[in-house]
C-alpha cells in the first residue's frame, strides 16, 4: 500500500515514531543502514497499526509479532515498514524532518569535524607553544568550533609575547598587548586572555600562579611587563613620614589627601611615622576628615582591593604601622574587611553590632542580601536583624571613624541636615 503522507506526519500517536528515526539519522546513522529502530513510550493505538501494516494472519494466529515489545521500548524493523506504507529510504529523512518540525543535523559529522579542528588546534599550540606545556594542554582541552579562532589568535599572541622574556627595558602591559596582539587591552589582567599571560609568565619562570594583584603585577614586573603602576591610586590623608624622600614630603607638606600610585610606592616608597593608620573603603570618608578637620591618620582604597592597595598594606606592615580597617557594611565591605584582617593583621573599626544598633532600622535603603561566612557571628545576626546595609555615609559611622568630639559632632550633624535639605 501507498500510505497518505499527510496523515502520518501528522498522527501523534506516531511521532515518538519518527522521533526515534530522527535521533538515530542524527547520530549519523544513514537511512538504508537502519535495521530496527526502539521506541519507548509508544501508544496502543500506534502499536496496534504497526502489527496492523506488519503482521501477516499466520503470525497473528501463533501469536508472533514483528514489533514486539522489550524493555526498551516497542522494536520496530524499519525495512519491512517503508515497504509496508510504499516509502523509500530516499525520502526518510524528509519525512521524519516534518514530523518532528526540525531539521536532522548529523551529530557524527560535526563530532569528526570538532575533533579534526582540535586536532590541528592542539598541533598548532605545540608548534607556537612547545616551552608551555601545560598551559597548551589547558587552551585546547575545551577547544570547539566557536572558539577555535579565538583560542588560536590567544596562542598566536602569547607565543610572540613570551618568546621575548625578559623584556628590556620593561615595557608597558598595554604597549605589549598592543604590538603583540594589535588590541591594548587584549592582556587585561582582569580578561581570560590576561590571566593566561599570567599563567605563562608563572609556568616559566617556575612559580605558583599568584592570586593577589600586588603579586602578580611582582611576578610579570619580574620579567618585564609592567601593569597599572600609573593608573591605579590609594589615597593617604593627614599621614607623617619620616624619610627624606620625594613622597615623604608629599606626605608631610600635603595639606590634602595625597593620591599614590603603584610605582610611588615600589620605587620611592615613603617612611611611615609608627602611628595607627585607619584605612577606609569610601573616598567619601576623607572628605568627611576634610570638613571636620580630622588630623588623625587615614587612607582609602576606594572599595575592591588591588595591587597598589596591597603594596600600602604589606608597606605598614613592615614598617611596624599599626593598621585598623573600616568598610560598608554589606557583603562586598565585609569579604574586604576579613581579607585585610587575616592577611595584615588589621583591627576591624566602626564594623560592629553596637554600631549597627546607634545606625537604627533604617540603616539605609538598600537591602542587606547575604552576609558572608567570614562575618562574626554576633554582627551578622545584628545586620540580619536590620535587613538593611549600614554604608559609611552614614553619620553613625563617620562619628565613630573620626572621633569626633560632641562639639565637632553637632557641627557635623548641623552640616549634615544643612546637605540634607
């Protein structure tokens, strides 16, 4: 018999039918070469009209069927039911593509074609990058066809890159980046690309890959490659030194806060006077001390820690700077201020639950979201309490930051409600 075309594609009954026959072209099976196709979960009426189109009378009598149920599914001989319905194995495929609303894509194919592309891939990255073995093993483990191109501009740009270590002079990251990869912001250090460079530099030079930023702008300075000394700043505020040096009498001369960068720090470092030096997060803070005249010593780091926040850090630390830290409190601030304590040994600061308290309900607007693991316990049940986050903006804060006097305070609380309206 001819079978209406029509009626099969559109029988659902029959669809986990051709549902069955498309994954198997799929996967690279081709139409002729189907024996028997296993569909699970196929309906009685479309078992009964496969014995229907397949069961002669003689086999139905003995109770022998050519479609017989395991456990599987119901196994179906795909020969026997093209001739049955008078189709061909030519005409399979676009068959089953309408019945199912979508085009069979041979999987098979595209699996040769990925592992073709990965092989040439990885015979590229030995041939550019035969001095890095397991940083080449890494770039082409997850290789596939959307980032082959990228990954192969990647290695053409390290190999260049790092053929040439040491580089003397020592030339910028964003020159670098440039005459090597034609993009100056290709090697960001905070971009895929950029941590790879790191990744070379350190299986290079036989070094565990650094984690914090001041190590791994130490490690690429090591060969050569200079990242954001000049770009990134800390600011320091009413801090003495010293020393004799050109930001020692930046420092003592500064009637303002000072902005450092990284290189002021690593090459003309300043002496610090050994007195407790408060270290905040917000900007906003330094320019409270301005209006109230603070003297006390003060820094900021102006939120996320980076190289040259750390170079300030480990620079108090070895010259016996006593160092206290105050953050926002919300989950940012508070991961912050656990990095500082545990790595510099710093004295938390206007970061507890009396302080939360003296802030009140309405701390803020904003919600408190989750407290990190490292919070004191005691503290986060107190800003869970609130569910609100306690910024340093906030006159609670600042009067314990800057210790102010209750002369100083109501002047302060004057200017505050004077802004405010």
């Amino acid at each position: 018999m001819t079978a209406d075309r029509t009626i099969l594609v559109a029988d659902p009954e029959l669809a986990p039918l051709w549902q069955a026959i498309h994954d198997r072209l799929s996967a690279g099976s081709a139409p002729a070469d189907i024996a028997t196709v296993t569909v699970p979960d196929l309906a009685p009426g479309a078992v009964a009209a496969l014995k229907s189109w397949l069961d002669t009378s003689a086999q139905r009598r003995r109770g022998r069927t050519r479609v017989p149920r395991t456990d599987r599914g119901v196994k179906v001989p795909l020969p026997p039911l093209l001739d049955a319905l008078g189709l061909t194995t030519d005409t399979l495929q676009t068959l089953v593509e309408e019945a199912v609303g979508r085009a069979v894509v041979n999987r098979k194919n595209g699996r040769l074609a990925a592992a073709e592309l990965r092989r040439e891939l990885i015979r590229h990255a030995q041939e550019q990058l035969p001095h890095l073995p397991r940083l080449r093993a890494r770039l082409t483990s997850a290789a596939d066809e959307e980032s082959a191109a990228a990954t192969r501009r990647l290695i053409d740009a390290l190999a260049s890159i790092t053929r040439r270590l040491p580089h003397t002079p020592p030339r910028a990251l964003a020159k670098l980046a440039h005459d090597h990869a034609g993009d100056p912001h290709y090697f960001d250090l905070a971009t895929p690309a950029g941590q790879r460079l790191v990744s070379a530099v350190a299986e290079l030079t036989g070094q565990p890959e650094p984690a914090r930023p001041d190590h791994i702008r130490s490690l690429l300075a090591g060969q050569g490659i200079i990242a954001d000394r000049l770009s990134a700043t800390v600011l320091l505020h009413r801090v003495r030194a010293l020393g004799d040096g050109p930001i020692d009498r930046r420092l003592n001369e500064a009637v303002t806060p000072v902005s450092l960068n990284l290189l002021d720090l690593i090459h003309t470092p300043p002496r610090l006077a050994p007195e407790p030096l408060t270290v905040v997060e917000n900007p906003s803070v330094l320019e409270a001390a301005l209006e109230c005249a603070s003297t006390q010593p003060m820094a900021c780091t102006s939120g996320q820690l980076r190289a040259v926040d750390h170079t300030l850090f480990q620079l108090a630390v070895d010259q016996g700077v006593p160092l206290r830290y105050a953050g926002d409190l919300d989950a940012a601030g508070l991961h912050i201020a656990a990095t500082v304590e545990q790595t510099y040994g710093a004295t938390l600061v206007a970061m507890d639950t009396t302080l939360v308290r003296a802030a009140g309900d309405l701390s803020s607007a904003v919600p408190l979201g989750l407290v990190p693991s490292s919070c004191d316990p005691a503290l986060a049940a107190q800003l869970q309490a609130t569910g609100r986050v306690l910024y340093q903006e906030h006159d609670a804060v600042l009067t314990r930051l800057l210790d102010l006097t209750s002369s100083k305070r109501e002047v302060w609380q004057s200017v505050s409600q004077e802004a405010g309206e």
